[in-house]
C-alpha cells in the first residue's frame, strides 16, 4: 500500500449505519444525508517541510479512552512554524448541493492549533477557511453528553479531553463528481492567548447537514465528534472458509465496547455463508469495527474445529491484510491501523499469547531466578492464566500456577448488606486478602434532621468539650448545621466525618467476622479531580486513625491528568501519612495501561510505589483488551507488558529487605492541613476572576480555590529536589502526637490554620525549629477569621492578600500563569534576579520580622523572625508553585503517551533559594543524597538490611556512574543492582555508604547487612 496515493472516499448514507448496531434503535429517526469523510492519514503531503502522518502515539491524541479519540490509529500533523504547506485527497461528492465542511483535530485549551482547509472543484477554490484559530467555536468531547454547542474553549475539572469539531456556518456548494480537498499549513502567532501548536487534523468532514450535530450527539452516544461519521466509512472486507461439512455462516462477537460511552458487546451473523470446504464472498466489516481503538472479535462457526478468516482492504481482496485461522469460538485481534499500516498485523488472541509467554520466559529479564514474590501482592486482571503467571502476578490465579495463599480481592461491597452477599458468594473466605468497600468513593453525610443524629451531636460536643466561647452558640441548644455560623458549620463537620467513620469501623469488624481476620479492607481513592493528586485529609488520612477501614488504596493515573510524573512521591506520602496510626499496608494502583502509559513511566511507578513503602501493586486491568472496556495494555504494547514483568520479578528479588521494613524517618515535615483543605475546597468566587476559567464558556460560574494546596505539593518535590526526607503531618498530629520534636524545619502552606498548633508552633520555634510559612502564612484561623497569633509568631503585624489565580493544574495553568508580582531580595546585601511570584501577592507589615525581599512596590514580601533559639519565615506568596513554574514548558497537555512527556529539571535559581530558606537555615543532613539532585531515593531499613529505591525523575534516560551516599551503622555485605543483575561498586567510611551505579528509569539496590 502506498502511503502518499491519492484515496477516494466513499459516500456514507447515514440510514445505513451499523458502526453501532446495537444503538441503532435509540434513534429519533433515520435522516438520510450525505456525509463525505477524508481521514487525516489518508491525505497526501506535497512537500517535506510541512503535513506528515502521525501514528496516535506521537500526536496529541495518545489514549484510547475519555474525550480523546483518533480514527484508525492515525493523524495528520504539521509543525506550528509551516505556512503554506500542502496535503491533498480527493473525494466523491455523490449529489449536488450544500455542504458544510468540518475539521475534526485535537486542541488543548489555552492554545490555537491554526490550519486552513481548502475545497476545489473544477479547477476553483470553492470553499476556504482558516481552522483552529483562539476562540473559535467548537464542538468538544462530550458536546452530547452535556448539550454543549459550540464554544471557544473546554474546561473540565480533570483536566483536558480536547477532541473538538469546527465548522463555519457558511456552506460550500459542490457539484455531483470528484473535488479535491486541501489542508494549508498557516503560520500561527505564539505570543498572547494565540500560543499557536502543531496543528493535528484527524479527518475533514462534508455534511449537507448544516446544523451543529452528529450522529451520537443526541441521544448521546459518542465521546467523540463526528467519529460514528468517519468510522462507517471504514473499508475493512472478510472473508471466511467453511471447514464443516455443509453451508454455515460465520456468527461474529465483540464481547465489550471500548469507546465511551458505549461499552455493550454486540453479536451479528456474518451477511455472506459459504458452502462446504469453501471460501464465502468478501463483505465489508468495516463499519460495525470501531477502529478507535484494536479491536477483538470472537469468529464462530457451528460445527466448525476451526476459522479460516482472510481480510483486505478492497472488496475483490487485491490487498490481504490479514490471513489467520481461529479457533472456532476464540477471538482475533484486528490493530486499529490496518486500514492504512503496511505493519500492523492481524493475529489472534492465542498468537499474542504465546508470543508474550515466549518473550517472559526467554527474552525479557526474569530476576530472582524467575521466582515470584512471595511478600509483595500483585493484582491485575488477565482472563489468560498462562499469560499472567508468566508475566509474574502472584494472586487471583487457578492452582495449577503459584500463586500466594492469601490472595483473594473482592469488589465491591459498599453496605453491610453487600458484605454478607460477599461472604454467601465466596467460598474460600480463609484466602480472600482484600474486601473493597467502593471505587472513587467519598464517604457519605449523615442525615442532620435526625433526632437521633441530632441527640449525637449534642453528645459528641460534650464529649469533646466544645464550649460555647468555641462554638458560638450554646452546645446544648445547637443543631448540626451546613451553612451559617462557621464555627458551628466546622464542628458539624467533624462530626460528621467521626459518624462516618464509625459506620465504616463497623462494617470493617463484619468484613472480619465474616471473612476472618486477615482481611483487609479499602476503597479505591481517585485523585482526578481538580486539586489533582489532593486528597481530602479526613478520607485520606483520619479515617485510617480511627480505624474506619485497614488499608490505603489509591491509584495513579497520572500519565491521564496534568500533574508532573514525581506527583506519585506526593501520594505515597500522603498514604504514609494515613497508615502510621496503626501500621497499616497500602495498596496501590499502577496503571499499566497502553495507549497512553509510556513504558519508563510505567517502570518509575512500579519501583516507586515498593519503595515507598506499598505492599500491594494492582495493575488493575492487563488483557486482554476484548475482555476489558477501556483500561488494558493493547496486545501491541509489548514494552509495556515487559516493563510489568520484569518489575514483577525485580521486586521479587528486593523483597527480602522489603519485609518489616520502615521508611527511614525524615527531619523535614509539611503541615497536611486540614483547616486549609477543608475551607479551600469551600472557598468559591466567581469564574470571571480567575484568567483561565473565564475563558472556558463551560467552566462553572463559581470555582473552588486550590492553590493553596496545590503549593503544598509543590512544595513537597522542591523539598524532594533538594535531597531532604519530608514527611506530611497533620494538624491532629502536632496537637495529639506532639511530633514537632521530630522534625528540625516545618513547611506551612495555606490561608487556612487550625489555631490549636500555633501556640505549640511557638514553643517548637523558640526551642530552636524552623517555621516556614506561605501560600496565605496560616493568616486565617479554621472558621475563616482572623489569625492574629499566627501573625504574631512570625513577627507581622498584619498582611494585605491579594490573588490573582484560583484554580492551576501543574501542566495545564501554570506553566501560563502570568507574574501577580516580582520579588527582589533586600538582606545581607545579596542581590539576585528578580524571583516571578505567581497567583498571590502578600503585603507584609513587619512586627520584629526583618524583611528579606519585597514586591516591586518596595512592600514586604519575605521576612524572617528570629524568636528564641529558631526561625520563622513568611514567604508572602505561593512559593511552591512559583518555584514549579519556573522550570515549565509553556506547551499543551497531551493526556499521556510522550509528545509532551517531561520532567521539570531547569529551576530558577532565586526561585530555588526561595522555597530553599527554610532547610537551608539550619544544618541538616540528608540520610541519602544522590549526584543528580533529580534522582529520588527512598530508604526501607529492615533487620536484614536496607533497600535502596533509585528512581530517576529527570530528562536523561541514562545516567552513567550516579553516586549514592546514605548513612549505614555498619557497612553492607555488598550493593547489588536488581536491574543490572550485578554487584555495583560500594564504599564505606565513618557509618557512610558511598555507591556508584548507572541508572535508566529506576532500580532497586540492595544493600544486605553482613
């Protein structure tokens, strides 16, 4: 197949849909209309320095679920810089009218991806526009779902899902016959809100329908714009031989759907039978695939040992594409790109499978002498026991493969009554491992009109000894209450998450009662939504103190949202910070899947998550995919399937050190507060406020602040960056736990602080700890009023807030956010560049505080107090993020695969120095430091030894002869390598380790006591 041949496109005649059969009848009615389809891979690029053929991965489109989906696997791309570059293909124009001319291409929010279209008939531009300009409007993913018409730019609180639609309302008039469609490359301006990127068109659209529809747009049925349109144009022709001894006909299945949100299987007879021992005729299948995504179809025959199948690209089968035999019954993989690909391959389910058991058992690196972990806990769903065995997973597997004793997981029981159903439907309670109460649960509101709820609260306040100078109101009279007095509205809450808890603790004690002791119990947290990767600290933290369920469970998906890869450190963190109380273990999910999840980053998560402290590993869904709806690894992601098997087994080998193993205690500690979360995540101001949600037509009209803790996050990897331990605690933790004395230097980001720490915050910084203070300076107490003692303690005597920002995905608004101000350094006579603060600007009147920067109007922006033996700072901005940004590519989000993938590495150095005061006013000494400050190391001590975890967030894929140096009491046998399957080079001195080791994406080194 040549690649660059001009391709005529078939008319569709929508009456005659069967991309979806089984949706057909939701249908107000069958319109028939002409619909002209040219796809973005099937264009023929007229020079070099322009459009070209991109594979799904390379694009902006690198999943294959959500709002982003590409057709056939494949785009047309040019560089933002082209202009005038030409791309070509004709098509049939079947009756003489109107038409309106759609562009169907990807685009990000915030930026312009600018493309003309062009349509040229006898010799005469007939119809040109210029595409993808700033505020053109669009129609966008889920347009359907939401009744949206066609608006400027998207918004969604995860983040992006950016397919978009565009169409001008003028029409095209076209003659019966062929005409020539032509994509111009137009130059884009990069400055302002044009911000002009690489234009990505998946398919140009003739409809003589003028109206802003498509199929799936109403009923709803299609994520996707005008996908069903391009997707029945799909020529894809079968043909099957008939091995019975009679005529039969070919029975075809696709046991689920991937494309959201359609996930219904649909079963169809084949249109042509054979007769016996002979081929049928060719018929075209295309427009029943959805070539979205590889699809699996299960072939039948009655009576039939086996499927003889051929596909081709024309009806006369010039052009094989696929020539296999099926066992009758099983399925065949057809790759989304065989309608343009001269590579891609159609095999059955069974060839992937051995294919991939072959390359476990003697390509790929199988540590620990091919012996899987008999600690650690991997979950994953894969129907193919042998496939899953030799990948490594060692639960969930029938018992002709090892697997662990304890390895059942049940989901979801998520009432008392479902718990019991659990405990009727499994037999074998004595192996069941986990018991899952719900998937991205919260966790509920009791009912305030209740007497009895009512009677509680009055009981719980005494209880606690809430008076009424506390409250605001007399105890005994108050009712619990959402809204009104806010000291009140903050009690009830509390209340309410302790009611909550309870009820969990008492359907954890059923679990127990009913399955045994040994089960766990936990609810998938999902971190997608808005503060990404934040979660609520009652849910994420004190419902694990109060015993409510006894394990952690998160999942990842981070290559899916906005947010920077080493996000994950912050999540592990957060989950410690959950299971300390009692010691409970975490279970994470590491997404595998592919489309989307690149392999490195799939490597980083899997060691990540074991050394920092996970017991289980849950890989979710693996394949295969016919038998999963959106989330697999596709058959073809054969890296992503080594990368999960070769992690397996190294884990294997590092798990020894691993069991009863601490994480090595830090000298660093963030505040997670819970006053600033809590009042955040209610703090709503209008949309127009804020520079990036004001744009977005969809966005709400009032938004949720969350850049306060977002800057505790950011702050958290600039800490990480600088080699130090950190440790997230609580406000609960300081006045319950007494932990300050744990720690030498204190981060504190958020407008909101609980005032029961700050006369023990006083007490810790004049017996010499270090107090830093930002993002707000805790310049509010818990029910919104004033702080003054805050205040007072870091030497202020009052402050003057402004913002200019409310809502900032790491990836999505923040590398756009313009400075709210400048910050110049003023003490110790040492200049430096002038730092950009981002979203907040706090003018600080110093009360005894010494200024050390000020804003651009000679203001106090950065003090410091010194009170006793200690320190405290108030940085009177979003420190964090301000230091993040500083090292941002102004560059869309992309939602996974590697067009955008990076690790911010190049920080400002004042902006560095900026997050830097604290740690650095005091000497502290790292417990593990690496060479490349990008290089994170957790330490897991045991009795055996200690397990280093070297995970590499930085840009280089390889870094040669990195230097580890950690405290030891006493030297190690050796330090050995997991990934490299060797001894690396190992110094010691003086109670020091010094190791050198190369390093691709992250290794386990293990470091056995002698």
């Amino acid at each position: 197949m040549n690649p660059l041949k001009v391709l005529t496109v078939n008319t569709v005649l929508l009456g005659l849909f069967i991309a979806a059969p089984f949706a057909m009848a939701q249908l107000d009615e069958v319109v028939h209309l002409n619909v002209i389809v040219a796809e973005g891979e099937k264009f023929s690029p007229q020079d070099e320095a322009g459009w070209k053929r991109l594979r799904q991965d390379d694009s902006w489109a690198s999943h294959s679920y959500g709002g982003m989906w590409v057709t056939h696997g494949a785009l047309l791309g040019a560089p933002a810089t082209s202009a005038g570059s030409v791309a070509t293909q004709m098509v049939n124009v079947p009756t003489t009218g109107q038409y309106r001319v759609w562009s169907k291409y990807q685009s990000m929010p915030y930026f312009s991806y600018p493309h003309k279209v062009e349509v040229v008939q006898n010799g005469k531009v007939v119809f040109s526009h210029t595409y993808g300009e700033p505020g053109a409007p669009r129609l966008y993913s889920f347009a359907g779902a939401y009744q949206m018409k066609p608006i400027g730019e998207l918004w969604w609180p995860w983040g992006v899902d950016h397919d978009a639609a565009e169409a001008p309302a003028d029409l095209a008039h076209l003659e019966v016959g062929p005409a020539e469609i032509r994509l111009v490359t137009v130059r884009g301006k990069k400055d302002g809100e044009s911000r002009a990127q690489d234009p990505m068109v998946d398919f140009i659209l003739l409809t003589d329908n003028p109206t802003d529809d498509y199929r799936g747009y109403r009923p709803y049925e299609a994520a996707s714009p005008f996908t069903y349109e391009a997707l029945s144009a799909t020529k894809l022709y079968l043909r099957f031989k008939n091995t019975t001894g009679e005529a039969a006909a070919l029975t075809i299945h696709k046991p689920i759907g991937h494309y959201q949100p359609v996930y219904t299987d649909w079963k169809k007879q084949f249109s042509e039978t054979a007769d016996a021992g002979q081929w049928s005729h060719w018929a075209n299948i295309g427009p029943d695939l959805n070539l979205l995504h590889d699809e699996g179809l299960r072939l039948s025959v009655e009576g039939a040992a086996s499927v003889p199948v051929q596909l081709a690209l024309d009806a006369e089968g010039y052009q094989i594409v696929g020539d296999v035999e099926v066992v009758n019954g099983e399925a065949v993989i057809i790759p989304m790109e065989i309608t343009w690909d001269p590579e891609a391959v159609i095999k059955t389910t069974a060839e992937h499978a051995r294919e991939v058991v072959d390359a476990c058992r003697n390509q790929w690196r199988t540590a620990n002498g091919g012996q899987k972990p008999r600690h650690l806990a991997y979950f994953g769903g894969m129907t193919i026991d042998e496939v899953k065995d030799a990948l490594g997973y060692n639960t969930e597997l029938s018992d002709e493969y090892e697997h662990l004793p304890l390895d059942g997981k049940y989901c979801h029981a998520s009432t008392a009554d479902q718990v019991r159903q659990a405990a009727d439907i499994i037999k074998d309670k004595a192996s069941q491992r986990v018991i899952s109460f719900g998937d991205e649960i919260g966790l509920g509101q009791v009912d305030y009109d209740s007497p009895e709820i009512q009677a509680k609260f009055t009981q719980w306040l005494q209880q606690k000894g809430i008076t009424a100078k506390d409250l605001g109101e007399n105890p005994v009279e108050a009712r619990p209450a959402t809204s009104g007095n806010p000291r009140l509205v903050w009690y009830s809450t509390l209340f309410n998450q302790e009611e909550r808890f309870a009820e969990f603790r008492r359907r954890t004690k059923l679990t127990k009662q009913l399955f045994g002791n040994q089960v766990l119990t936990g609810a998938n947290y999902s971190p997608h939504h808005l503060a990404l990767c934040y979660g609520p600290v009652y849910q994420w933290v004190d419902i694990f103190k109060h015993h409510g369920m006894t394990m952690f469970w998160g999942e990842d998906y981070i290559f899916s949202i906005p947010e920077v890869p080493q996000i994950l450190s912050w999540m592990l963190a957060t989950a410690r910070c959950g299971v300390k109380y009692h010691d409970l273990p975490i279970h994470m999910y590491v997404m595998p899947h592919g489309p989307g999840q690149e392999p490195e980053v799939l490597r980083r998560n899997m060691v990540f998550c074991v050394g920092a402290g996970a017991a289980h590993i849950d890989s979710f869904l693996v394949g295969p995919m016919e038998q999963t709806t959106e989330n697999y690894v596709a058959w073809g992601r054969r890296e992503n399937l080594r990368v999960l098997h070769e992690s397996i087994f190294d884990s294997a080998e590092a798990e020894t050190l691993h069991v009863g193993a601490k994480i090595r205690p830090a000298r660093v500690a963030i505040v997670l507060s819970k006053a600033t979360d809590y009042n955040e995540s209610r703090h709503k101001v209008p949309k127009a406020l804020d520079p990036f949600v004001s744009r977005c037509d969809n966005g709400p009209e009032q938004i949720k602040q969350i850049i306060c803790r977002k800057d505790q996050q950011m702050l958290y990897l600039a800490l990480r960056h600088a080699q130090c331990g950190v440790e997230l605690v609580t406000e609960d933790d300081i006045v319950d736990l007494d932990v300050l004395d744990r720690f030498d230097v204190v981060y504190f980001a958020g407008e909101w602080i609980d005032h029961r720490i700050v006369p023990l915050l006083d007490v810790w910084v004049q017996q010499g700890g270090v107090l830093y203070a930002t993002a707000g300076i805790g310049h509010l107490n818990e029910f919104t009023e004033p702080a003054p003692e805050m205040l007072a303690l870091l030497g202020l005597k009052s402050v003057e807030t402004q913002k200019d920002l409310y809502i900032v995905r790491t990836l999505l608004e923040l590398p756009l956010a313009k400075p709210i101000d400048q910050i110049r350094w003023e003490a110790d006579g040492v200049a430096g560049q002038a730092i950009d603060a981002v979203g907040m600007r706090q003018r600080l009147v110093p009360d005894g505080a010494r200024v050390l920067g000020t804003w651009s109007d000679g203001t106090a922006a950065v003090t410091v107090r010194r009170h006793g033996h200690g320190k405290a700072f108030a940085v009177g901005t979003l420190a964090g993020n301000s230091y993040m940004k500083s090292a941002l590519r102004e560059q869309p989000f992309a939602r996974g695969g590697h067009k955008t993938l990076y690790h911010p590495t190049d920080f400002d150095p004042e902006a560095t120095r900026l997050v830097r005061l604290g740690i650095d006013a005091v000497h502290l000494e790292r417990e593990v430091e690496c060479s490349n400050s990008f290089v994170e190391a957790n330490l897991l001590d045991s009795e055996q030894g200690t397990l280093l975890t070297l995970v590499n967030w930085s840009n280089d894929p390889q870094l040669k002869d990195l230097t580890v140096t950690l405290k030891l009491p006493q030297k190690p046998s050796h330090a050995r390598s997991v990934e490299q399957q060797k001894n690396v080079q190992l110094d010691y001195a003086d109670g020091v380790a010094t190791v050198t080791t190369d390093l691709s994406a992250a290794d386990y080194i293990l470091l056995p006591k002698e």
